[in-house]
C-alpha cells in the first residue's frame, strides 16, 4: 500500500460532513484523521504530526478561532484551512486573524476542497521543506 500523500486532522462536529471529508480526501490519496471536537483535536495536535488542520469553525466547546489560536502556541508551521458554513467576512477574517491561511464556506465543492487542500499543503512543503519532529512536539 503506498504511504499517503499527507496527513490531515479534521475537526468537524457534522457526522455526515466528517464522513464525506474522510472520503472524498481518502480518494485523493490523503490520509484524514477526524475528529468531532475542538479538544480532542488539540490534544492529537500536540501529540502527532500532520500536514494540515481542517477545522469547522462552529463546534460545541472550543470555536474553530480558538482552536487555531490554541494549536498557533505550539505549530506555527502547518496549514489550517476552516471549512465551515460561517460565511460572513468577519468569519473570514477573524479565522486568518488566528492564524488560518484558508477558508472555505460550506457547501464548497469537492473539487474546491481537493485543490484548497492540495495548494496549502504544497505552499507549506516549499516555506518549512524540513519539518523536524521531536518526542511530543510536531514544530
């Protein structure tokens, strides 16, 4: 089985939406852990390593905002794109404020999410080609 070509944690509250992300970014050869809270998908961040954040920004708990702001304290590298129906442009703007470098708004097409998702992590790879990760911490 070839390794996949990056891993993502996806934080989604949305059962059927979580499992269409898992699926349609699977397909692409992505290999897509998720998640349905904010705090799980923060102790996984500080625990695991990943090439991209996908984040709803309207969950119980933690917003998607705080959660970007939680995993910036200790990842200032790897991607976080919200995927969510806040579609407002102080949606937008708070989530980049926090540290996301994407946003889409729900329902984005399948096409739009492969490539938003392909662009980021490929913009990554080029700014940190060396990701070095320690016991515990994935900077």
């Amino acid at each position: 089985m070839p390794s996949p070509k990056a891993r993502i944690l996806c934080t989604e509250d949305d059962p059927d939406t979580r499992d269409l992300i898992k699926l349609v970014l699977g397909g692409e050869g992505y290999e897509v852990i998720t998640t349905d809270s904010a705090e799980q998908a923060l102790r996984l961040a500080q625990f695991e390593s990943f090439d991209l954040y996908l984040i709803d920004n309207w969950m119980p708990g933690l917003s998607g905002d705080e959660l970007t702001r939680k995993i910036r304290e200790h990842d200032s590298e790897t991607p976080i794109l919200f995927y969510s129906g806040a579609a407002q442009d102080s949606d937008k703007e708070s989530a980049r404020a926090s540290g996301a470098q994407g946003y889409l708004v729900k329902p984005a097409g399948v096409d739009e999410l492969i490539d938003e998702v392909a662009r980021l992590i490929a913009e990554a790879k080029i700014a940190h080609p060396i990701k070095i990760i320690t016991a515990g911490n994935s900077n």
